[in-house]
C-alpha cells in the first residue's frame, strides 16, 4: 500500500482551541501510517478560530473536532 502525504494546516495554532486541536491532530498522526505534515499559523485576528484544514479543504472552524472525526478527516 502506497503512502499518501496529507497536509494539514491549523490556522489560529495559539489560541486555547487551537493548541488542543494541535495535539489532538499529532496524536492521531502518529497513529495512522499515511504522513502527516502539519502546519501552524499563529492568528488571533479571525473570528471562528482554530480552523482545520485538511489538503487544503477547510474541514472544521471554531471549534475542536473529536479524535474520531480528526481520524476521519486524515483517512479521506
């Protein structure tokens, strides 16, 4: 089985929110086999912060999905 790349971007990485999706969504890579590439952009400017994004596809906004969906996310 060929090991795909997924991209993930946390927007809002230093708000309370985003740091528990922070690891919340490092946890779960470490569990998965695919890799995980993770980038976090500090922002405290936007409303609706953290935002989740997965390859590029805003996946979750305002809020920190639970690791069954953060799974569910990674294995599209």
């Amino acid at each position: 089985m060929e090991m795909k790349i997924i991209i993930v971007k946390i927007i809002g990485s230093n708000t309370i929110r985003g740091i528990k999706l922070r690891r919340s969504v490092l946890k779960i890579a470490n569990e998965i086999e695919d890799r995980v590439v993770i980038n976090l952009v500090d922002d405290n400017e936007k409303d609706n912060l953290p935002l989740l994004y997965i390859n590029d596809e805003l996946v979750s906004k305002g809020r920190v999905p639970s690791d069954k969906e953060i799974r569910k996310y990674l294995k599209k």
